[in-house]
C-alpha cells in the first residue's frame, strides 16, 4: 500500500473511518479560512497562520477519509507528506507551499519579531482555499454516501 512508509515509521496509524467526523473537519477548514479572510485587515501573520491551520485540519480530515490518523510530535509535517502521498504529483507545488507555509507559520509561532507582508498572507489564503477544494474533492469521492 502507498502509506507503508509512514505506518512503518510510526508516522502514522489505522483508525475507523467516520465520514461524520471527516466532514466536521472540512467544515471547520473552511469556517477557519473565512476567519483569516476577516483578520487579514488587523493582522496579516495572524491571518497566514489561520490560513495554514485550514490547510492542517483539511489534511487531517485527508487521512481520516484513507484510515489513518497521525502520530508522535512531527503531525504537522506528516499531514503535509500524507497529501504528498495521495496526491503525488498532480497538485505537487500546492503541497510544497503547504510545507512551506509550515514552516513559516512555526517561525510566527516561536520566532514573533518575523513579519508576514500582507501580500504573502493573501497568497496563503488562497493556497488554502485551493488546496482545501481538492482534499474536499477527494473525500467526497471516497465517501459511499456522498452527503455533501
């Protein structure tokens, strides 16, 4: 299977899939994209950060939707190379500003003197509202029911 790599480093573990509990997820992704879109004029690293946190909680509800939930302290960047996994190379530049947008958004985090331009937070608004559209696409179709 495409995920052993990450089982096998203990990266990532089996759980039961809940469409239920996915869908919240994306719902959540996308009411957290809108709260950056609104934080944009008052904080703009504020606002890259919320934008990212969508991205996290779509990718999450990714690996739900295939069985599996991410372990240990490195789940941000599991949720990133899980995408890479399923997506390979068909949004790949869309998952590297993912990752980017990681590591950027740790550096906010810890490292509070960095400045995020404004024009580079509404870049990462749109990444996000991208690339939650294409994790929502996937899901759906992996979701028996289709109950969007």
């Amino acid at each position: 299977m495409q995920f052993d790599e990450l089982e096998n480093k203990g990266l990532i573990r089996r759980t039961k899939i809940n469409f239920k509990q996915i869908y919240n997820f994306l719902s959540r992704s996308r009411q957290d994209l809108q709260t950056s879109k609104f934080n944009l004029t008052i904080d703009e690293a504020w606002s890259y950060a919320i934008a990212y946190h969508a991205m996290l909680r779509a990718g999450r509800a990714l690996m739900m939707s295939f069985g599996y939930r991410p372990l240990g302290k490195d789940q941000h960047a599991t949720a990133v190379r899980f995408a890479s996994v399923v997506f390979g190379n068909e949004i790949k530049e869309l998952i590297h500003k993912f990752d980017r947008m990681r590591r950027k958004r740790h550096d906010f985090i810890y490292e509070p003197n960095r400045p995020i331009p404004r024009q580079e937070a509404e870049q990462a608004i749109a990444d996000a509202e991208e690339l939650i559209k294409e994790i929502w696409r996937v899901v759906k179709n992996k979701d028996p029911q289709k109950n969007l």
